[in-house]
C-alpha cells in the first residue's frame, strides 16, 4: 500500500494572483509579512536584496 495523496485547494499568489499547484513562502525588504507567490514572482524576488526564501507550498500532498 502507497501513501494516499491528497489535493489541496488551489490558493492565489499574493503578488500577482496568479494560481498554481506550486508556489514558495518568501520574504523581502519591502514586505515585513511573508507572502505565497508563483514561480515568476518569486524569480522576480531573488533580484531584490533581503531576500529570504521560507518554503515551497505543494497543492498535492502525500499523506
């Protein structure tokens, strides 16, 4: 028997917007809160100094 996998439900990028089954916890000079973007905010992120990444949100989860 595997491990069953669940389906989380999608959450919007606090950036942008965007959807998506994965997106990363991050923090920056500019926000004093952590924040859940998509892959293109967080690329965009890694140039701004203070960076700081958290995490990786996954809609799919195994267990």
């Amino acid at each position: 028997m595997g491990k069953k996998e669940r389906l989380r439900p999608l959450k919007p990028c606090d950036n942008c917007g965007a959807e998506a089954d994965v997106q990363y916890r991050i923090n920056s000079n500019k926000s004093e809160s952590w924040q859940i973007v998509c892959k293109a905010c967080q690329e965009k992120a890694k140039m701004l100094t203070g960076y700081i990444y958290g995490g990786t949100w996954k809609r799919k989860k195994r267990n």
